[in-house]
C-alpha cells in the first residue's frame, strides 16, 4: 500500500513539474513583458515579473526531483492564483465549448499542486521521506 502511495506521489509531482516546467521554459524564451505589463495595470512593480521563474522554473525543477517539495509545490499554488488574478479572472464562471471549465487547466495546475503541497514528495524522491521538507 504505501509504496503504491509513493508512486502515485512520484506520478504526481513529476507531471506537474514537466508540465508547469514547460510553461516556463516558454517564458525564459519569450521574456516577461507582458506579464510585467499585466501586473503594472495592477498598480503592482512590473519588476515582479520576474518571479514567474520561481514558480515556473525552480518550483517545478524542485518538483520533479523531490527536493523542498512541499513549498515548492505552494510556490506554485502562489503562482496559479497570480496567473488566475493577473490574466483569467474574467473567466472564472465561464465553460469552454465542450461544456468544461474554461480554467481546468490552471485549476489542474492550482489544485495538483495544493496536493503535493500537503503529501509531500514521498519515497521515490531525492529529498526522501524523511526529509524535512518532502
């Protein structure tokens, strides 16, 4: 049973980390102007901006090798809510044309990563069950 359970945990966090990484690796590409933009129109520094390479880059990074793996899971729960205020607040309510959720993919990110926050890495990680942070 619990080493079913580490697995699933592995499972887990290693797709969130690939695929939150990914976004990431994107905006290392494409810069950070347009979210430094967005958090301008919000009276906030465009300079914070900058901190989507912790939540899309280190976090995720962390993620997949079991290292830190609960605050960088909450990094990332951080990091989904910002992209939901800064960019998709106006689709909150909304359903996309097969009858989904128009953010089930943030939401997806958000609560898999609220997930991993609370499980931990488990066994199969670099930091370990007994690590103190995993």
């Amino acid at each position: 049973m619990i080493r079913s359970d580490d697995t699933g945990k592995l499972v887990l966090r290693v797709a969130l980390g690939v695929l939150i990484l990914l976004h990431g690796i994107a905006k290392i590409s494409s810069g950070v102007s347009g979210i430094a933009g967005g958090l301008s129109a919000q009276g906030l520094p465009g300079a914070l901006a900058y901190f989507v390479y912790v939540g899309e880059v280190l976090a995720p990074v962390l993620l997949i090798a079991g290292i830190y793996t609960r605050p960088a899971a909450w990094v990332v729960v951080i990091n989904m809510l910002v992209a939901i205020w800064l960019v998709h607040t106006k689709d909150l309510a909304a359903l996309n044309k097969q009858g989904g959720w128009a953010l089930e993919l943030q939401g997806m990110f958000l609560f898999a990563a609220a997930a991993v926050g609370f499980m931990g890495a488990g066994r199969f990680s670099v930091g370990g069950t007994g690590g103190r942070y995993n």
